[in-house]
C-alpha cells in the first residue's frame, strides 16, 4: 500500500509542472544528445555518450519519483488561522533545554528546506507541533528514544 504525501496544492502544482518539463522537453533534449553522441562513432569510449545517457537515467529516476509523488499526494488546502499549527504555519518556539528561541515553518515533506527552518508536518518537530496552540508546551520524540520540549510562543 502507498503511503500518502501531504502537499498544499501549490506544492502539488509546481509537482505537476515540473514533472511535464522533465517529460516533454528535458526527455526530448537528452533523447537529441544521445542521439548527436552515437553519430560521432565508437561508443565504447565515448564520454559525450556515457554523460548524456548518465543525464537520461537521472531525469528518469526524477520522472519516476514526481509521478509516485503526484499519484500519491494527500492535497490540503491552506488555513489562514493561526490559533493553531498547521501546514503552512510560521512557529516561534522556546527549546527549554537549550535555551533559544527558534522559528520553523511547517511544511509538506516535498517541501522540506533545513537550510531555511522548513520542517515537514511528517518530522519529529513538525508532528509535535501540529494542531497545538500558543503557549503549549510540546514533547517531541526522537528516533533514538530521547525527547525534549518546546513551547509554542507565536504562530503566524
């Protein structure tokens, strides 16, 4: 059984759009470098051919996982409210263990960003987080058994 995605509809859109690029023009592309690589000859040692049919698996795999990605999106539609989190929020938060204040922005898993503070509704923080309301005090469980807690100061 598949598991479900969940994906704001932008997110699902842009899926879609880039998924139609890879198929009808990227394809296209490497299809012609491929083609352009095996005029020039023996292909046995033929680095323009080997490159473009490395570039042709690759775009593959990406064709493959956008089409699992789409086929499998949970689409929600996105809440304005901010009296709880929820996909989509800004949350301010107290990590009572190391004393900071952090700020993390609850997005789909395909729209994860670590970089940036975007954390997916599926992670350890952003599961904790969902459906709480300012001023809770949330758990979050780590993979290795250990836990920590964070207050909710402010969601936007």
């Amino acid at each position: 059984m598949s598991e479900l995605i969940v994906m704001t509809k932008k997110n699902y859109e842009d899926l879609k759009k880039e998924l139609d690029y890879l198929v009808k023009v990227k394809r296209h592309e490497i299809v012609e470098r491929i083609a352009e690589a095996r005029s020039h000859g023996d292909l046995s040692e033929n680095a323009e051919y080997d490159a473009a049919r490395e570039e042709q698996r690759s775009n593959e795999g990406k064709i493959a996982e956008l089409e699992y990605r789409i086929k499998n999106a949970d689409v929600r539609e996105e809440v304005s409210d901010s009296s709880y989190v929820h996909l989509g929020s800004v949350v301010t938060v107290f990590d009572e263990d190391l004393g900071e204040e952090e700020v993390y922005t609850i997005t789909s898993v395909t729209e994860v960003d670590a970089i940036n503070n975007k954390i997916s509704v599926e992670s350890p923080v952003g599961g904790a987080l969902l459906h709480k309301k300012e001023g809770a005090r949330v758990e979050v469980k780590c993979p290795d058994g250990s836990s920590y807690f964070l207050k909710i100061k402010k969601i936007n």
